[in-house]
C-alpha cells in the first residue's frame, strides 16, 4: 500500500498523488508499487 503525506501550512496532510516535497510510506508493497515508486524517483529499488 502506498500512501503519500505532505507537510502544507505546519500540518502533515495526507494527498492522492505524488508531488515535489511528499513523502511516500509504503506498507507491505506489491512488486509494482515498489517498481512504481523506483521508475518515478529513480532510486535502486533492491
């Protein structure tokens, strides 16, 4: 599960999509979700 947090005025919001400044938590991810998020920020995901 992938859920997506940013900080807006102080507060911690949770948002739908993935955006500059977010935070990205994923609990128990699927090989997609985790392929997903490597694709979109370029990171190794092994």
């Amino acid at each position: 599960m992938i859920q997506i947090y940013k900080t807006e005025d102080g507060l911690i919001q949770q948002k739908d999509e993935l955006s500059p400044g977010c935070w990205i938590a994923l609990t128990n991810p699927t090989a997609t979700e985790i392929l997903e998020i490597a694709d979109t920020y370029r990171i190794d995901p092994g």
